[in-house]
C-alpha cells in the first residue's frame, strides 16, 4: 500500500508539471546565484545553531542540577527558523549564562562549596540530622527540618540562593536540639550503668533488693522507648531516685555488717580511697574492707610467717577463684613443704602466688594478733575465717586494690 501510495504522489507531481506554462515554469525555478545564497544561509543558520546548541549545553552545566530551561530552550531552538531568531535566542541565552554564573558563585560562596552543584553546608547538615536521628535522637525534631531541606534542594539555583540561610537555620536548630536529646539520653544511660554497678555491690555485700532490680529493668525499658523530652526527663528522675535508694541500703547494709562484726572497724572513713578497698595490717593481724571510702567489714587474719613475711605494698586482686587447689613450691622434705592442699574463695593479689583465701585446718581462735607467730602462720598468704571470707569473696571484684602495711 506504501509504494502504491508514492506511486500516485509522483504522478500527480508530474502532472502538475505538465499542466504549469514553460514561462511558469521558469519564473518557478531558482537561478544559480539563488540558489547559491540559499545555500550560504543555510550554513550560517547550521553555525548558528550549533553555537546555541553548546550554549545551551553550558546553560544546563551552571544551573545544575536543577535547571529547568533546558528542554524549553531546546523547543525554542528548534522552532526558530531564520538566523536572526537564533542569533535573538543566543544573547537572550548568554545573558542567562551571566545571570546563572553569579547566582552559582554566590550559592558557593555562602555555603562553602557546592556538593554535585548543590549547597554543601545544607546536604552535609541534612546528612548529619538523619544520623541523629537514626542514633535515637527522634523523628519529631528531625523529620521536619529534613523534608524542607530535601525540597530546598530540588529548588533552581536562585531560589535555594533566596531560603538559603531559612533552610540552613532551621537544620541547624534541629541538630542542637536532637544533640542536647541524645546528650541528655546518655547522661541518664551512664546513671543507670552506675545504679547497676551499685546494686552488684549491694548484692554482693548480701544486701536485700527490695525490688531494686526491677525498678533498674524498667528504667532502662524506659529509657530505650522514651522518643520525647518530657519522656526523658521523667526517665531521669525516676533513675535518680533510684540511685538514692540503692545508695541508702548499701549504707544500711553497711552497718548491718560493721554492727554483726567482732570489733567495730577501728579506721574511719577514708576520703578519695578507691571504690572497693582492702586493708591488711600486719601489726594487729586484723583486715579491713572499706565501701567507697567507708569501712564495712573487719576480720582478724593469719599472714605469712617470719621467714615467709607477707609483702608489704599496694597490689589489686588479681584473679578469684572459689576453690583452688595450692601446691607447694618447695619440695618435700624442705620445712616450708606442705601437701596440695585445696583452699576457698581465693583471691590472687601476687603474681608470686600470695592470695587471701580460707584456712579450714585454722582454729577460729587462732586468728588475730600475733598469729603471725604461731603454728598457723602462713606461707605469705592471708587466712580469713570462712564466714566473714565469703562476704568479701562476694564484694570484692577483679581490681579491688589490696594494701598491705604494718
């Protein structure tokens, strides 16, 4: 059907030419000198155009990435006809150029650089806000601010130029507010750490919890949904009263414990001593344990003998153990031998082997002053009786600092 179709436009094409005059005809016909200034127009309207071609491409190059002329200009190029409506569309178009140079070199200036053509200060502010925001800084500060910088930079160029400083603002605002959130979430974080370390301490003192426990478990469900300020604030206070409270059964358990030892602890209380301190005084042959300064606990204590003196310093418990077996370190038939011998709740603070552990071959009478002397003088270590031993097994943690001293 298509070539049938042809066929018949050049026959009536061909009929028309035969039904036109010779003198038509001619009049018709371009001459060689019109036809060779067509030709000259024609190469100076392809010139032209592809000069506004490239400006066109250097127009979408400056207002990147937003530009939104392109695909207008190029309706415009390709419905002008004549050079002068393309010459018309290149000044028009570098006048644009200009235009979107300085708009270009002003966004750049005001934000510090631009990201792939877009504000930097603004696509690195909007990058940190969801990262607080995913950190649990919370979408009601942050999802706001987000989306308007996200429609900020789809704007054109002279736009963004326009709200730059609105958008900048209000991203910055968001970032303190989400920072003083998540600041205030840590705080109350680190408290909660620090009520668990302390109820440890209770319990291993043998404290009662008195629902302590669970009052720290919900705190820190709590604290794991709370997504407002007012929700963290009511976090905060609740951990704070908890803390006071976990701090008065330690003292009352302290006293509990000083009140049901032999001897009231003959030292006071120590400012700046370590958390967990033990004492060992060679002279009265008695231990003292002191709770962030305070005593809690005493015990009178068998250390090494003369020839095998406990050593004096400053050491930290280095390894615990609830059973251990001792194996002599001099052979036998030397008079400092002794049979592998399996002692309770040791605790190493000597690399050399000295330890504080139980002595259950020890008379309960034996211990105090001057058994240093006697025949249940140790080989360096320090005998407690089990009772009291058990509670300061269960206190003292790995790093509890040991002094030992006359």
């Amino acid at each position: 059907m298509a070539r049938r179709g042809r066929q018949l436009l050049l026959a009536a094409a061909g009929l028309l030419v035969l039904l036109t005059s010779s003198a038509d005809f001619t009049v018709r016909a371009t001459s060689p000198e019109r036809a060779g200034d067509s030709t000259s127009q024609a190469r100076a309207l392809a010139v032209e155009r592809d000069e506004a071609q490239a400006l066109l491409e250097g127009l979408r190059q400056l207002g990147a990435p937003n530009y939104r002329g392109y695909y207008e200009h190029e309706i415009e190029l390709a419905q002008a006809g004549r050079t002068d409506e393309v010459e018309d569309l290149i000044s028009r178009w570098r006048s644009e150029a200009i235009a979107l140079r300085a708009t270009r070199d002003q966004l750049t200036s005001v934000s510090g650089g631009l990201a792939d053509g877009l504000p930097k200060d603004v696509v690195d502010g909007a990058s940190h806000l969801r990262q607080l925001r995913e950190a649990g800084g919370g979408a009601d500060l942050a999802s706001p601010a987000i989306v308007d910088a996200q429609l900020y930079l789809a704007l054109p160029g002279a736009q963004m130029l326009a709200g730059h400083d609105a958008v900048l603002g209000e991203l910055n605002a968001a970032t303190a507010a989400l920072e003083k959130r998540l600041g205030a979430r840590q705080r109350v974080g680190d408290e909660l750490d620090q009520a668990s370390r302390q109820l440890d301490a209770l319990r291993r003192m043998g404290g009662a919890d008195d629902g302590l426990g669970g009052r720290l478990d919900q705190a820190r469900r709590s604290l794991a949904g709370a997504q407002t300020d007012d929700q963290l604030v009511a976090v905060s206070s609740a951990t704070d009263r908890l803390l006071k409270d976990i701090q008065a059964a330690r003292t009352k358990r302290q006293r509990e414990l000083a009140a049901a030892s032999a001897a009231a602890p003959a030292a006071s209380c120590i400012d700046g001593a370590p958390a967990q301190l033990i004492m060992v005084h060679l002279a009265t042959q008695q231990l003292v344990a002191y709770d962030n300064g305070c005593p809690w606990l005493q015990a009178p204590v068998t250390t090494g003998r003369a020839a095998l003196p406990t050593d004096r310093g400053t050491f930290h418990i280095l390894f615990k153990s609830p059973k251990y077996k001792m194996v002599s370190m001099w052979p036998k038939g030397s008079k400092f031998w002794y049979p592998d011998t399996y002692v309770y709740n040791a605790m190493k603070f000597v690399n050399d082997g000295t330890f504080i552990h139980s002595a259950e071959w020890q008379p309960a009478s034996s211990y105090g002053a001057g058994s240093q002397n006697g025949p249940f003088a140790s080989h360096g270590c320090v005998h407690v009786p089990s009772g009291t031993l058990q509670r300061l097994y269960n206190w003292a943690a790995i790093g509890t600092t040991v002094v030992v001293g006359d």
